[in-house]
C-alpha cells in the first residue's frame, strides 16, 4: 500500500462545490479506491486560504488522516539579488513562498510520515513540491495553464505582461521537473507530453453515477451552473448574455435562463445583467437532484481551450443536454455530435439554442446518449485501472 501526501490549498473538497474542489474530490476517491493511504495536507497560503475542519468533511472517509501548515512568505526587497532571480529563478521571483522555512517543513512532514510518493494538487501545491529536495517521486496534477487564462481575464499592461511571461517559465519549468504529471484535459496532457518528454496521464473529473427521479419539464430550461470565481464560468456567461439572450428571447418568449451557482464573484456589470425577470439565479445548490431537469438545455459559452470543464460530466450525468463551443469541450475528445451540440461560436449557439427547445425528440435522443458515455468515462470505475497502471510505473 502506497502512502502518499496530497497537497491542496486550505479550501473546502467537495464534489459539488466548484471546478477545483470537484477536481480533487475525484482524485481522493480514486486514490482511496486504489488502496492507498492518504495523508492530506491543506495548505494555508495567505488570508484566503485558511483551513476549517468543516471544509473537508465529504473527503473524511477518503482520507486516513488531515494535517495543515501556514507557509511563510518573505516579500523580497529591491536590489541585485532581486535582478538577479527574475533572469535566473523566476520561480523565486515570482513566490514568494519558495525559501528554506518552508522546504524544511515540507521534508519533515514526509519524512514523519513515511511517506512514498507526492501528489501536489494545483501548481501553488506543486511548485513547493519541485522546490523542495524529496527523495520520493512528486506528482503534478495539473488544473490549467495560468499564463493562458491571466491573458485572457482583462487587457495585460506590460508589467502584467512581464510577470505573466515569468509565470508561464515556472509552468513550464514545473511539468518538466516534476516526476509525472496528470491532467483532466486531453489536449493539454498532449501539450505536457510535448513540453516534459515524459508520458503524463490524462485522468477525466469522476463522478458517482445517479438516478433522475425528476421528470423533464414541459418546456426545456436553460441551465448555467458553476460559481463566478471560475473565470471560464464568469466570462462565458456575460459574454452569451451580450451576444444570445435578447435575440434568444425575442424567438422563445416564455425561454427562462436557470443559473446555478455562488454569484459572489461576478462583476457589477454581470450581475446587473443577472437582473433579468426570465433568468432565476438559484445560488449554490448542494443537492444538484433538485434543480437539474432531465432534457434541459445546458449552456457552457466558454469560447476558448483552457483547462478541464468539470461541469460537463455532470451535466451528462444528470441528462441534460450540453450546448456548448467546440472550443470549450476539446479537453474531452469523449464529447461529439452525438452526445452534445458543438458550436464554432456563441452566434451560432444563439441559433442552436432557437431550433432545439421544441425539437424533444433531440433533445431524448441526445440526453440518452450523454448519460451512455458519462457511464463509459466519467465514472471512478472507468477510470480506476489508469491510475493504478501510472502509479505502478513512477514508484
């Protein structure tokens, strides 16, 4: 039996919380299910990372034990050594968080531990990971690429241009430092492989597979789920409100839009938009059995390739009908035109959206075959000989 510590920031796991949280509940759930010993280690970064008991109470039957720490950050001052790392150690440049304090605590917790392998959730997680001297094997489980998506929040100035080039060095340095690395993207484990020369896992977000007990409604909704700290959800949502809704609503007048999700960090200009007497915002849902419809339209409006989209298995889990960018869904190469709706852009979604909510029929027939394949990959059954066959070949 492999012992192994899970890094993670000090936030709440759960399946049904966010992307991230979902993310690492599924490979908890794994990892247990391949008989190892799981020691988690929440990490207190800074003030919006602080560890509550309560935030892990769905992973307790996972894990055999849960321990914390509070990294220290030294702010380095100006000067020649300052020059000197952001030409030379970008990562030491960059976090802070990178110094022999934290190195040390990291090596004594595994070696008090015993323990034989690493698996660093997020890159935070993992550049600790690689900057610390361990004489067992580190894995990186690999989110997204940050460069890509600070590029894409808002207009970078030359200095957020600068820092997120010395970031994307860091990225770069992590997946070819580290041991192994995993990702719930098909296409940027290609990418890892490219950049590493190393045969990182592609491993889907799994989840437990349910029963409907709802009936699909009369007429089919409009379903957006996830919370607004995600930036794929929080820009892809504003943006299919600039460009679909009204014209959506003038051909459907009775479409009403379900939103699903925390709105606590979306922008003023998207909750104002929220303000809409056709869109129910219903906030976070713990019981998802509740509120997603069999046969309703699921949007994701997300127009770029960045990351994994977690909320795709449970939207065919709860079969609903994905309506999406080809784009947004190419992490999955398991998503086609026979269990989802591909579109090349938002345009012609509006148009999609417009013809499929009286075609029931489709809507039967492509609900059906998108709960077929949530059973075929997105389940810890599909995916549990995966993982047992990488871990065999790192230790």
């Amino acid at each position: 039996m492999k012992k192994v510590l899970v890094i993670v920031n000090a936030e709440k796991i759960s399946a049904n919380n966010n992307g991230g949280g979902a993310f690492i509940y599924s490979h908890l759930d794994l990892l247990h299910k391949a008989k190892c010993e799981i020691i988690l280690l929440a990490v207190q970064w800074n003030h919006m990372y602080l560890f509550k008991e309560d935030d892990y109470i769905e992973v307790l039957p996972l894990v055999n034990e849960i321990i914390t720490y509070k990294v220290e950050s030294i702010k380095p001052t100006k000067g020649i050594k300052r020059l000197y790392h952001s030409i030379f150690n970008p990562t030491k440049f960059e976090y802070h968080f990178i110094n022999k304090y934290n190195s040390t605590n990291l090596q004594k917790i595994v070696n008090d531990y015993k323990i034989d392998l690493v698996w660093a959730e997020w890159r935070w997680a993992a550049i600790l990971a690689m900057e610390t001297k361990l004489d067992i094997p580190k894995i990186y489980s690999h989110h997204d690429w940050e460069y890509k998506l600070a590029l894409l929040r808002a207009k970078p100035n030359l200095n957020k241009k600068f820092h997120t080039f010395q970031k994307k060095r860091v990225e770069m340095k992590m997946v070819k430092t580290m041991d192994a690395c995993i990702s719930g993207s098909f296409t940027e484990t290609q990418e890892i492989k490219t950049i590493s020369k190393k045969q990182p896992l592609y491993l889907p977000t799994t989840y437990d597979l349910v029963n409907i007990n709802l009936k699909p409604n009369t007429y089919p909704f409009l379903v957006h789920l996830g919370g607004m700290g995600t930036t794929a959800n929080r820009l892809g949502l504003e943006r299919f409100l600039d460009v679909c809704w009204n014209d959506i609503k003038k051909e459907i007048p009775n479409i009403q839009l379900k939103v699903i999700g925390n709105l606590k960090n979306a922008q003023i200009s998207l909750k104002h938009k929220l303000e809409d007497p056709q869109i129910i915002k219903v906030g976070f849902v713990k019981d998802l059995s509740t509120e997603l419809y069999p046969e309703d339209m699921h949007i994701i409006p997300w127009e770029y390739n960045t990351g994994t989209r977690t909320r795709v298995p449970v939207i065919l889990n709860y079969q609903q009908v994905l309506v999406t960018t080809t784009e947004a869904v190419k992490c999955f190469p398991e998503i086609n035109n026979k269990n989802a709706i591909l579109c090349k852009d938002l345009k012609e979604m509006k148009d999609v959206i417009i013809d499929l909510y009286s075609d029931r029929e489709k809507l039967h027939l492509l609900a059906t075959s998108g709960k077929k394949t949530f059973q075929e990959t997105f389940t810890s059954e599909s995916q549990i000989k995966s993982l047992q066959d990488f871990l065999k070949k790192i230790h």
